[in-house]
C-alpha cells in the first residue's frame, strides 16, 4: 500500500546503467529505501562494497540507503515504487519476468524513451499488454531534458511525469521533486512517450551534421525541422500539440541534438566521421535507444501516413548502407516550399 505523497517509500530501480544510478541516487537523496537491481552480480557486489557503480557514474558515492541486488524478486516484490530504466527493446523480457513479483498496487514508473520494434507499441502499450490492463492506472512515463550526469551532481532539472492516472503522476512528483530536481505532471502520455522516442532519432541526424564538419546552423535546421517532424507523428496517434512544446519534446529535443552528454548525438558524430554503426556501438556499453527506435518509428510513420523525412534518412544511414554525406544532403536539401 502507497504511504502519503511525499513520505518514504520503498523503491526499486530496475536497470543499473547510468540513468538508473542517477534515479537510484535521486531516491535515496529523497529518504526513500533504495533496491537498486543489476544485471551483473559484480555490479551489485561493488556498489554494495564500496558504494559505487564500476561501471557507470563510478565518481559519484551512493549512499547507504542504495541496496543492489540482482534478484528481481528481492528488489521489487515489496515495492511501492518499481521505476524500470531498461532499454526500450528489453521492456518486453523485463515486464515477462517482473510481473510474478509485483503486487497490484506497485506504481510502475517507465524511464526508457522508444518505441517496440515490430509491435510498434510505446512502452505504457508494452506494459499493459504483459501486466494487463488493471496496471494501466498505475503506470507512469517519466520524460524530459535529464543527462543523469548532471542529475547525480545535482545540477537543476526538470521533467515531466505522465499518467493517465493524475494521482499516480502526483506521488511521482511529491516522492522524488526537490529544490533542484523539479517534476510536472502531465495527462499526455502519448506525446511525452513519443517525443522522447523521436527526439534520439533527430539527436543522431545533429549528430551526423557535427561529425560531417557542419555549423550551428545546420544543427538548428535539423532540430526545427525535427520538431515539425515529431509533432506531426504525435499528434496524428493522438498526442497534443503543446505536450511537444514543453518539457517532454522541444526542450529534451534541444538537450538530446546539442549536448555533449548526448549518447545519440555522439553515435551520430561517429557516423559522420565515417565510421560504421558496428564499429561505433562496439565502443561503448552506453545504449543509444535511437538506433533500434529509427527502425519502429519509421514503420509507425508509415502505418499513420505520416511524412518523416529525418527518419527515413537516418534509417537509410543506420540500415541501408547510405554514406553519411549522402543522409545530411538529402536532410538539408528537402524541397523548397512555405514554412
């Protein structure tokens, strides 16, 4: 049972990347019990030892109250808040094998940004069809401009919680928001679940214009444009226009395209320096979620009738051997036409 908004909960944070260190670390500066679950035994060991991730943020002292384990069961069979910070591809497995031990009135907090491939289903889709529906109101998206980098520092942040259910998002909001770490809530699940989707792919294509040798300006095209081109796909699957305008879409877009923390900007820079994907995903543990999710959004672009010329560009990129040089001149070539 859910104690009072605000009070201390048990929390289990399912993914021990850096995402899900940084939200462990938030919890646990929030006073909350911490179950910090981790693929690898010798992650847990060490963060359990020395109270650090070897792995990722292995700067940053966790504190006492981060206990890891790589038991699911131990760490979300008695938690009131379950936030699973898995890749979007790996939802699916995870949920399959979570959902013996979560109990009915768990609130299940989603931090992957992506689409599943062949389903073509955001991940509060993915959830509710392995959990069933009685978790859809008690599922929340969290969203928004967050390198966890800056998040650990505690660096001032804010995102966006979104749920059908507004109580949910609010115990979101008053469990883990401080004077630095700042939550909105937000009934739009829809449009923060595909802006955060959308905006690695448009993140990759900055990517490639920086590594090509290309200015700001061109940067600034492809956000813009990129923009266009999410906001389109969202509100044509029922998402509303200022959901893509506020935190969850222009401002993580903005973050994702020109930041130097950005994973997906990185991939794109690497592409562009002519570099082939394989090569550049075998250089780092970090999960560009852009890559795999180029491929469902632009099926879902195709299933809704929407136009994604970004998409189809980096897609052809990613998939289909095209140059790098050859992806930015279509991406900046569009035809001419009034705004």
């Amino acid at each position: 049972m859910l104690e009072e908004p605000g009070s201390p909960e048990r929390v289990a944070v399912v993914g021990a990347g850096s995402w899900g260190t940084a939200l462990a670390l938030l919890a646990a500066r929030s006073n909350h019990e911490v179950r910090l679950w981790a693929r690898e035994a010798a992650v847990a060991e060490s963060i359990n030892r020395d109270h650090r991730n070897p792995f990722y943020l292995s700067d940053f002292q966790l504190p006492e109250n981060i206990h890891s384990t790589v038991s699911l069961g131990e760490a979300v069979r008695d938690a009131s808040i379950a936030m699973i910070v898995v890749p979007s591809h790996a939802m699916r497995e995870m949920m399959e094998r979570m959902k013996l031990h979560l109990h009915s009135e768990v609130i299940l907090v989603s931090a992957a940004k992506g689409v599943e491939n062949g389903t073509l289903m955001r991940m509060s889709e993915v959830i509710t069809d392995v959990l069933g529906e009685g978790f859809a109101s008690r599922f929340v998206a969290l969203s928004g401009p967050s390198f966890a980098r800056e998040v650990a520092k505690g660096d001032p942040t804010a995102i966006v919680a979104a749920s059908g259910n507004p109580d949910a998002a609010e115990l979101i909001q008053l469990a883990f928001s401080s004077s630095a770490f700042r939550i909105y809530t937000n009934n739009d699940v829809v449009g923060v679940e595909l802006g955060g989707a959308v905006k690695n792919i448009v993140a990759i294509a900055a990517g490639v214009v920086r590594g090509l040798g290309l200015g700001t300006n061109s940067v600034a095209a492809i956000v813009t444009r990129g923009l266009a081109e999410m906001t389109r796909l969202a509100v044509a699957a029922g998402a509303r226009v200022e959901t893509l305008a506020g935190l969850a879409g222009l401002r993580d877009l903005v973050l994702t395209c020109t930041g130097e923390l950005s994973r997906n900007r990185k991939v794109g820079i690497e592409l562009g320096r002519g570099r082939s994907l394989a090569e550049v995903l075998a250089g780092t543990r970090e999960i560009a979620e852009g890559v795999k999710t180029t491929r469902a959004i632009r099926e879902l672009g195709q299933r809704l009738g929407i136009e994604l010329p970004i998409t189809e560009s980096i897609y052809a990129l990613l998939y289909e051997g095209k140059a790098a040089v050859e992806a930015a001149s279509e991406l900046m070539g569009r035809p001419l036409k009034g705004e």
